[in-house]
C-alpha cells in the first residue's frame, strides 16, 4: 500500500483490514479515535515500534512527560516537529 492509498482509506468506516495493528491504530488516531489507537499500543508495550507509537499518541494528547517516558523506552529521539509531521512520518515508516 502506498501512502497516497492509506490517506485515501482515511475517508472509510474501517481501517483496511490487511494493514499492520501500528497502522490500523494510526488510521484510528487520524480519524479522532485516539482510545482505539492508545489501546493497540498498550497491546505489545515493550516492542520499540509500539512504544515509539504509544509516545506519539501521549504527544497528541498533550502529556509531553508521559510521550517523553515512551520515546526513551522506544529509544527514539522526541519528535521536535507537529503532530502532523510525526503522524506522516510514522505512517510512512510503517508502509516500507
């Protein structure tokens, strides 16, 4: 799937059924279901990518002190730009 094609499902009831729970909890967030989303990354706390996911939703949710405890977990560097900007970058890691 390309990332044109996953913003493209943005505008469904679901998200794509074959796409990755990191990217269905992206599509989720994307479409105002932040709980769904936090939800699939609670599912495999420990996993760098997961916890990478569960820092950016805290970000969204404006608790920088929880996302700052995530991002080290997930050894990733705070994301310094928006919120759209991460969300972007995130879809487009998972998509490669």
């Amino acid at each position: 799937m390309t990332y044109e094609e996953y913003t493209e499902s943005l505008s469904q009831t679901s998200p794509p059924a074959h796409i990755s729970q990191l990217l269905q909890a992206l599509w989720y967030d994307a479409n105002g279901d932040w709980e769904s989303a936090h939800n699939i990354a609670q599912s495999s706390e420990g996993t760098k990518a997961y916890d990478h996911l569960h820092a950016y939703l805290h970000r969204v949710e404006g608790d920088t002190w929880n996302a700052g405890y995530w991002y080290r977990r997930a050894g990733a560097e705070v994301f310094k730009g928006s919120l759209k900007e991460e969300w972007e970058s995130l879809v487009r890691l998972l998509l490669k």
